[in-house]
C-alpha cells in the first residue's frame, strides 16, 4: 500500500457498546494534507447521517442515507445512496 494512502475503518463493537461508533486513521508521517482530507470526509459524513436521521426521526421515511450506512438500511429498511 502507498505511504500516503489514508485507511479509515469502522471499529466493530459489541451490540451493548453499539451507541458508540469509532473510525480508526492510519495515516503516513509527515501525511498532514491526506489526514485533513479524510477528517473532512469524515465530518461530512456524520453531518449529512445526522440530517437524515433527524429526518426520519420525525416520520420521513423517504429519506436517503450518506453511503456507508449499514444499520439503518439492513435493520430499518431505510435507502442508502449507492
């Protein structure tokens, strides 16, 4: 793998730790550029799941998720952009 590839993964938690979700950055030294890339890949994820979630919280069902929502889809049955 290239040294400046940034690798960003879900950290799988038991169900009764499931509130919490992590991302783990493993980023090259001296990578500072990659790393703030993936943290604003990263931010903006959660702002557009947050939006969405809000939405379906309050009766929209229609509501598309960011990619990479997993739970939501497979428990729920809400729709996922691909």
């Amino acid at each position: 793998m290239p040294a400046d590839t940034v690798l960003m993964r879900s950290l799988w938690m038991p169900w009764h730790m499931s509130w919490w979700i992590g991302v783990v950055f493993a980023v090259g030294r001296g990578q500072r550029k990659a790393f703030s890339e993936a943290v604003t890949m990263l931010r903006a994820f959660r702002r557009a799941y947050r939006d969405a979630f809000e939405q379906w919280r309050s009766g929209v069902r229609s509501v598309v998720f960011p990619q990479g929502t997993w739970c939501m889809c497979r428990v729920h049955g809400a729709v996922a952009q691909t």
